[in-house]
C-alpha cells in the first residue's frame, strides 16, 4: 500500500507528496462533477415528467371554461333584471309625472317619483 509522503531516503523525509494533491484534487472533482450531474438530471427529469396528468390539466381547463360560461349567464341575467326593473320605473315615472313636476333623481342614477304613483281601476 502506497503512502503519499515522500519516502524516508528523500530531501523531505514523510512529508506530503504531489501525488497525493493529484489524487485529492481528482477526488474533488469528481465530487463536484457527480454532484451536478445529478442535480442536472433531476431537473431534466422533472421538467419530462409532467405535475399533473394530460387528462385532469383538460379537465381542469373545460371546468374553468364552463364555470366562466356560467358566470356570463348569471350576469346577463342579472343585466335583463335591471333593464325590465328600469322599464318599470320609466313607465311608473311617465304615469305619475302629473302628480309630481319634479322627479328626484336616487343614488343609483335612475330616476323616481317623489309621490307613489295610485292608479284607479
């Protein structure tokens, strides 16, 4: 078994060779070179293999698409809402203009009577 220190004979009885800085700058190396190897291979293998499968990311989206469809169809619904109960206040205000000169004008901008409108049957 070879020892890295110069021999007994040599300049420098036992003392540490160049070999042995050859061999432990290798060892280094390789070391560094192992460890990146294998961090650069987890991360190419992470980056193939998807987080979530073909089918649920599809799935995902058609349910993100139709929550949206039903989002738009509940505020469409909601805007008709608003227009027939807008028509209803222009109708009642057109009707009860000859109780009232002046309609006041409520927060939302839509205009009212200031007197309640009594149609006689």
């Amino acid at each position: 078994y070879k020892d890295y220190r110069e021999p007994p004979w040599s300049e420098n009885k036992y003392e540490i060779a160049k070999d042995f800085w050859a061999v432990l700058a290798a060892r280094l190396a390789f070391v560094i070179v192992f460890q990146n190897l294998v961090m650069f291979m987890s991360d190419f293998v992470d980056w193939i293999i998807p987080d979530i499968p073909k089918d649920i990311s599809q799935q995902i989206h058609k349910e993100k698409v139709l929550m949206v469809e039903v989002f738009m169809k509940e505020e469409q619904g909601k805007l008709q809402l608003l227009e027939t109960w807008r028509d209803k206040d222009k109708k009642k205000g057109e009707n009860c203009n000859n109780h009232s000169p002046r309609p006041s004008v409520s927060h939302r901008g839509s205009v009212s009577s200031c007197h309640s409108c009594h149609v006689e049957v």
